[in-house]
C-alpha cells in the first residue's frame, strides 16, 4: 500500500521480511475480498501500559462502573432461546441479567432480579411460562409486566408500573444477542461497524453453537484476552504451529474504537523457520495434524498420522491445496456451496476482536468464538470458547449444547470434544497466570508493547480508559 493511503495515518510501521498478507491472497485461486488484504490501522505510538491495570482492584471496580454498563455485551446466541418462554441467564462483572424470547419472537432483557427483595429471578437457563421469585412468589410475565403480588392487600404503595420488570437493551446481529444497559450510545450496528459488512460474506445467522467450553482461568480477563489479539507469540507459546503459520507476517488493522481484525496466515511456512529442504506437502502434513479448526473436523483418507489426507499436486503450493481440499469438504458436510471461496477464507485465522471481550472468527470453515469476562475478582476470568458449524440449508437449528465449564484446577485438554486446540489452549495456560504474578511483581509499572504486532492491544487499551474517563 503507499505511504500516502488515507487508512494508514502517520508513518507506516515496520513489517516482518517475508511474504504478505498482500502478498499471499494475489496467488489465491478465487478472488479474496478486500477487506482481507488491505492495511488499515493509525500509529497508536509506544507508550507503555501501567501494569497496575490488570492488577489493582480499584481499577477493576472503574471497570465495573465506568465501562460495562455503556457497552454491547455478546450475551448469547440465538439457538440458546429458540422458543417463546426460554430465556438464557447472562452473569457478568458483579450483575445478572434475564434475556426472554418473547412470543412474537422478538428478545426482551431484564436486570434478574426481583423487585420485592432483590433474590434473582432465575439462575440457570431454561423455560417457563412466567418468572416467580423463588423467595416469596412474586411473579412477572414474560413480557415484564407483573402478574402476581403476593399478599397484595400489604402492598397498597405500589402500582403495576412501577413493578415493571427494568429493561436492558438489546441487539441481534449474525444470530448474536447483546445487551447494554446504557440508553444512550451508538446503535449494534455502529458498535459493530465495519464487521456487519465484511461478514455478509459468511452469514454467522446461518450457523449454530456445536461445542462450547468455558474455563476458569487465574488471571485477569484483559491479560487472557489480550493474548489472542497477536500471533507473534507462536514462535515460542506453540512452536508445532510455525510449519504451516505465518506467524509474525500477520496483518493487524484497527477500525475506530471497538473493533479490529487479525488476518494470520495459513499453508505458509513461518519466517522464523528455515524453509530450506521444506516441501510444499511437509507444510500439509504439519498442518492436517495440528490445525485445530481442520484436521479433526473432516471426513477423508487417513494419513499415516491420523488426519485427513491433502496431497500438493506437482506445480501446487500448499495453500492452493488445501484450499482445494477445505472447498470440497465443508460443501460435502454442510450442503452450503463455498466454490467461490478464497483459499484464506477456508484456512487462514481471520479474527476479530470487538471491545471489549469477544471475538468471533471469519471464514467459512467452522469457527471459533470467543468470550472473556471477570471472574469474581481482579486475578482471575472465565474464558469461553465456542466452534459454530453451518447448519445444512433447510435444517431447523439445533438447540445449543449447554456449556461444559471447567475449573481452576482442570486442564482444556478435559474438554476432549475441542480437539487439539485444548492443547494449544494449555500452552497459552502454561504462561498466562504467571503474567499475572510477573505484573503484580512489576518494579516500574511498566508494559511494553510493540508498535505493529500488538496495535489492538494499545487501541483496547486506548478505548478502555475512554470509557474510564467518561470519554465514550
């Protein structure tokens, strides 16, 4: 891109030797979307970040009062509640709130909590035809409206508006359901912008929760999550992934405040490997054994390692096969023709972060998404991760598994239906809670960040304390 592209403002940065992210998608075999290859980013400088942020339970509590209550929080996928009646119970950063299909389809949120003494009104997932306080037995329609007051003659101070049900808003976007209890901000839409756009291309509404996994994790949520938003970490964290990751040759763009895009690619051998005496089909091999979103996922010809069998025609790179090979399978398994797939869309990482916790995939292979929230205190979060899988056209989708959560204590590897990303999720554990003692240890309060291969994290940085100074 030339220096004078209005998307890069400021001096462009400094990239990895190698191939591009441009460079790989001009030799895709389908066109690629823009979008996929174009950089777009603002020199964020190298300030570093008070450590203090990730440790200190006053900034954890500024959190709470400062920024989660004016932001759209992913709070469930639509195949949670799929009939009047079901509501999902959405817990986050010290609040409980109730999301309720409502008759005509439509989702209404509520704080859950009763108006008479406060005991939620639900505490797990389920149906029912109102919502009774366990506690004394007032009880709400589904709509909100009160129902039942016990002992009413006692109650003679209180009317049936004032017992209405307070209300969150809430937004659908991609078979996603958000809440926000602030009234005012921008709309799910803007909040999203540019990702409603890009994903029109892979219709996240066509697809449905098949495994979900959540973890507790001794750290805190920013030091989890912001471990996903670069790759460069590969090199050392999962060196059985640099055969086929392009690790430090990713792109990394940033839209406005909330949302930026992480394009790692796939099928190409990692700068820090020495490609000499490499073949296009080791790079194959190494792949169909230890990409998670592919080798485990597809029917096919077993390889003597157990994974499915791609062989690199003669004059073909490693990409344009697998390539090849993902197009026919994910048609094969999901009914949906994705002929006109890129290579990069059937393989690369393509990951957006939206501030301030979740992240879900593009692309049209099965894909993950993830959610972080606090967990009780500043030291520790629950990390969520979800595969999604397109549902064959004409298919009711199928109700979403409940999640299976795992402990403090338990391993990702416990969750046998992730496959081999459990262990690359157990690699990223072997260094995060020791981040969290190193920052508490911290003599200089200082965290330095790289100037490219770790943008997102300073404008998710930048963004938070926005929203902690009442900026946004």
């Amino acid at each position: 891109m030339a220096e004078s592209d209005p998307r890069i403002k400021g001096e462009p940065l400094a990239r990895c030797p190698g191939p591009s992210v441009r460079d790989l998608m001009a030799a895709d075999t389908n066109p690629v979307p823009e979008f996929l290859y174009t950089d777009e980013y603002e020199n964020l400088g190298s300030e570093p970040i008070p450590a203090s942020r990730y440790t200190d339970p006053a900034f954890f509590e500024l959190e709470k009062e400062k920024m989660w209550p004016r932001i759209w929080q992913f709070a469930a996928r639509e195949e949670e509640l799929p009939e009047p009646g079901d509501h999902v119970v959405y817990d986050n950063a010290g609040k409980s709130f109730l999301l309720v299909r409502q008759q005509d389809g439509s989702i209404k949120g509520f704080y859950n909590v009763c108006l008479h003494r406060g005991r939620q009104l639900k505490t797990k997932d389920g149906w029912s035809a109102q919502l009774q306080c366990p506690f004394h037995g007032f009880t709400w329609n589904n709509d909100g409206s009160v129902k039942t007051i016990p002992c009413r003659w006692d109650f003679s101070h209180l009317n049936d508006d004032a017992m209405h049900l307070a209300e969150v808003s809430v937004g659908r976007w991609g078979g996603y359901v958000f809440l926000r209890e602030a009234k005012d901000g921008p709309t799910l839409e803007e909040f999203l912008a540019p990702m409603p756009e890009h994903f029109k291309r892979w219709r996240h509404e066509e697809c449905a929760t098949a495994i979900w996994v959540g973890k507790v994790c001794k750290a805190n949520w920013k030091v989890v999550m912001e471990a996903f938003m670069e790759s460069w970490h590969t090199v050392v964290t999962h060196p059985q992934l640099l055969p086929f990751t392009g690790d430090a040759n990713s792109m990394y763009n940033i839209y406005g405040d909330h949302v930026n895009l992480t394009v790692t690619p796939f099928g190409t051998m990692s700068p820090h490997i020495d490609p000499q005496g490499k073949s296009q089909q080791w790079i194959v091999d190494e792949f169909v054994k230890y990409n998670g979103r592919s080798s485990d996922n597809y029917e096919g010809d077993a390889a003597p390692e157990g994974g499915y069998n791609v062989k690199v025609p003669e004059g073909k790179t490693a990409r344009e096969a697998l390539g090849e090979s993902l197009r026919a399978t994910t048609t094969k398994m999901f009914g949906h023709d994705v002929s006109h797939a890129s290579d990069a869309e059937m393989m690369d990482a393509i990951l957006y972060n939206v501030f301030p916790n979740w992240s879900p995939w593009g692309g049209f292979q099965p894909n993950i998404v993830y959610r972080w929230r606090p967990w009780h205190d500043v030291d520790h979060c629950l990390m969520e991760v979800r595969i999604i899988t397109r549902v064959p056209p004409g298919e009711t989708p199928p109700k979403a598994p409940k999640m299976k959560f795992l402990s403090l204590d338990q391993k990702w590897t416990e969750a046998p239906e992730l496959g081999i990303l459990g262990d690359v999720f157990e690699q990223d554990m072997e260094n995060l809670p020791f981040v969290q003692v190193g920052l508490r240890s911290s003599p200089n309060n200082r965290v330095e960040l790289a100037n490219y291969q770790e943008i997102q994290i300073r404008q998710f940085q930048n963004t938070l304390m926005k929203y902690v100074n009442g900026q946004l």
